[in-house]
C-alpha cells in the first residue's frame, strides 16, 4: 500500500499546528503573556490543531472523540518524553549544535509520532 499521500497529509497537517502554535504564542505575548506561558498555551492550541487535523486530514478516522483522545493525549506524553530523552542523549554522544540535534531529535520524534498514530491513535480500519 503506498503511504506516501498520507505521509505528506501528515506533515501539511503537523506543518499547520505549529503555525497554529506560533500564532497562538505571538498573539499571547502581545497580550502581555509571559513568554513562557504564550508557548506552554500556545503548545496546546498546536496539540489540539493536529488531533483535529490528523483525524479528520491525514488518517480520516470515523472512532469517536472519546475513543481516539485519550490516546492522541498518551501518544503525546510519550512523544514529549521521547524528544527529551533523545535531545539529552544525543547532546552527551554528539558533538553537534544544539539546533543540529534538535533537528535531528525533531526528525526522530516526527517518525516516531507518525508510527503511534496510525497503530495506536487512529486506526479504525486496520
């Protein structure tokens, strides 16, 4: 089965929540949000961005809401602690700029996710 189509739903869609997020964080701090919670705020907005357009965009799930989010939440918590375990590993092993290794962490853990949400979030039909 060729995966490619829904690959590239997956990046335009991750690709969307980060915007999602960096608006939400930019419109917070030009509120007067400290930076700290415009980000942790606008993470939220970015995370729940992507749950809606993974399941709707790339995986086009029929399972309801309360079957996938519970799930879309665990994958995230362990996509979360994956990037820093991996960041913190790869910063000890790699003598690299810290923005190589979070690109290079940001790579894994995109793989990563992809891998959880199509086995384990949104996998009606399989």
């Amino acid at each position: 089965m060729n995966r490619l189509p829904e690959a590239i739903r997956f990046v335009a869609s991750g690709g969307v929540a980060t915007l999602s997020h960096w608006l939400a964080m930019a419109l917070l701090m030009a509120a007067g949000t400290s930076p700290v919670m415009a980000t942790s705020s606008g993470a939220v907005v970015g995370a729940l961005v992507n749950y809606l357009m993974q399941k709707a965009y790339t995986f086009r799930s029929s399972n309801s809401h309360h079957i996938e989010l519970p799930r879309y939440v665990a994958a995230c918590a362990l996509l979360w602690l994956a990037n820093q375990l991996l960041f913190m590993l790869l910063m000890r092993l790699l003598d690299l700029s810290i923005p190589s290794i979070q690109l290079l962490t940001t790579a894994v853990v995109a793989l990563l996710s992809y891998w959880l949400y199509r086995r384990m979030v949104f996998n009606a039909s399989r």
